[in-house]
C-alpha cells in the first residue's frame, strides 16, 4: 500500500469512529457545559492579551482547515505542513531543526469595504524552528526556541517587512506515562515572545494537563484548553477552545476609503467546539476538528494603529490532519 493510501485510509478511518463513537456516547456531552465556561474564558484572556505562540513539538504534521462561511461575510482555509528534524548531542539532550509552511486565503464579502481585495486574498508563512532541548534535576526539562519567520501575501518577492521573530523558553514536567503517578499530569511553563504578537513584550505562560479518571482528564492553560474523554486507547474526544490567527505583512499596502494605507492584515480567532482524536500507532495520529468561533477580529492596519476593522460574522470551522509526535 502507498504512502498515500495509508493516509487517506487513517483519515477516513477517523471520519467514520467519530461518527460511530459520537451516536454511542453523546450522553456524556452535556456534563461538559460548566466546563467549557471556565475552559473558554482562560482561553481568551491568554490569546486577548498574550498572543503567546507555544506550540507542543511535532516531529512532522499535514494539516486542512477550512471555515466555509456559507451563511457569513468571512470564510477563509488554510493548509499546513510541518517537519522537525531531531539531533541528538548526549543522552539527555536534543536539537530539532524544522521547517512550518502555512498557505492562506482570505475571503472578506463586506460590501461595505472600500479596498481592493485582491491584495489581502492570499498569504504565506514560513517559520524555521530552531529547537533545544535537555533533561534537568527531578524530572523537569528545559527547552528553547528561536523562530524567525516570513509572513506576507509576498506580491514582489520577499521584503524586510515581511521577517517576523519569536522564541520560547519553556521549562516541562511530563508524568503522563509515569508508572509512579498516582494521577498522571503534565506541567509545562515559561516565557514567550514574538513580534507577531500585539503586545511584543515577553509574555508568561502555563499549561496544566491531570488525567483524574480511568476516562477523563483535562487541560487548562495556553495555547489549548481541553476536557477529554479517553473512549479507548486508540480513541479519544474532546470539548476544547484554542486562539487561531496570523499577522501577515501586506507588500505596498491597500488604500483604505480612498485616504488610509493598510501594510498588515491581523486576524485572531478564538474556537471552541469538538476534537477527535485516533492513534495510528504509538506515534502517529490523526484528528478531526468540528468548531465555531465565539470571537471574530480581523484589521487591516498601518504598523501598530488599525485603520480599518470589518464587522466579522461568527462561522463554523473545521481542521483535519495527520500528525507524527514525540
């Protein structure tokens, strides 16, 4: 069987336990709501005013995402691949080197907008991940992270403007497979900062992962909070809310009512909804994302003032992918 065919298989696969698993056990889903409450409002405090870019270290992803925005004025898909090559220097420590190439179209229906469009439809961004990591006393490990990046609709080749910079430090407890934890968990911690933010300061974050049951646990913090259901080992459900975003260098700017330039394009969006999750094998998994957006900001602006923010309709979204993990 083909490289390709396992894919598809594993994916369709997916698509067809969710459906199955979702029809057997949709009773637990309402004893999520008071939950979500506090899950999504940590959520959008951290992406509001963080704009921390941590992200847990795949070896490589495959990743579509589309929000169709039948019945909106926005809709807009995205697709992602991701590799991360690991070095090892000693036993107890690593260095990853990894490319993160994302392409993006936008489609803003406002009829209102008075910009020519055709500037702001279509964006790429290409991060090098550049990634330490060691072990440290008493089971933490240490990590950091330099990502210089490109963000641009790259209409004339590649400017200075269009460089963006970010790193990560990061300090991790994992005991989610630990034999001597009576309940697993996982702490992760540090600092953040990027100028793809909007306040490009260095930014505090936490993570907090406990499995409190046989079939339950849950994670609270940045970038992703969960409560999730282990339906078996190889399937698993969550209610979950997550930021999703970018900010992309427009090359010679858009004229905006006849009188403001625009040079950036920002969009932030905060989801929530349903994740599935299947474990191909020990390392591989794919997922599928069922959600909606409770929060709906795109501006165009000139360096760090908008110039113009359009009236952005909340609208279904919806992610599926491949992922290969630590």
């Amino acid at each position: 069987m083909s490289k390709k065919s396992v894919v598809v298989t594993a994916l369709c696969h997916s698509f067809i336990e969710i459906v199955k698993y979702l029809n057997a056990r949709l009773v637990f889903l309402p004893n999520f709501a008071i939950s979500m409450r506090i899950v999504l409002s940590i959520v959008i405090v951290f992406c509001l005013y963080s704009g921390a870019n941590c992200q847990y270290l795949d070896l490589a992803k495959v990743e579509y995402t589309v929000a169709p925005g039948d019945d909106a004025n926005f809709s807009y898909n995205s697709k992602r691949i991701l590799f991360n090559v690991p070095f090892r220097i000693h036993d107890k420590a690593y260095f990853f080197a990894g490319v993160d190439y994302t392409a993006t179209n936008i489609n803003l229906r406002e009829e209102m907008d008075s910009y020519d469009k055709s500037d702001t439809d279509n964006f790429t961004e290409i991060d090098l991940n550049l990634t330490y990591t060691s072990m440290m006393n008493n089971d933490w490990r240490f990590g950091v992270q330099i990502t210089p990046s490109v963000n641009s609709n790259l209409q004339d080749g590649l400017m200075s403007q269009d460089l963006l910079m970010s790193g990560v430090i990061v300090f991790v407890k994992d005991k989610k497979n630990s034999d001597s934890a009576k309940k697993p968990f996982r702490i992760i911690a540090g600092l953040s900062y990027s100028t793809n933010s909007r306040r490009p300061i260095p930014f505090p974050f936490i993570s907090y992962y406990r499995k409190f049951h046989r079939k339950w646990s849950y994670n609270v913090g940045a970038p992703v909070s969960n409560v999730q259901y282990h339906i078996s080992e190889k399937h698993r459900i969550k209610v979950y809310a997550e930021g999703d975003g970018f900010n992309a260098h427009i090359q010679n700017g858009v004229i905006v009512n006849e009188m403001d330039r625009a040079n950036r394009l920002r969009m932030l969006l905060i989801l929530t909804g349903l994740r599935y999750e299947y474990k191909v094998s020990k390392h591989i998994e794919s997922y599928l994302n069922v959600t909606r957006t409770v929060f709906s900001d795109v501006q165009l602006r000139d360096d760090m003032e908008n110039v113009f923010v359009p009236a952005i309709d909340n609208l279904m979204h919806y992610r599926i992918g491949l992922r290969c993990k630590i």
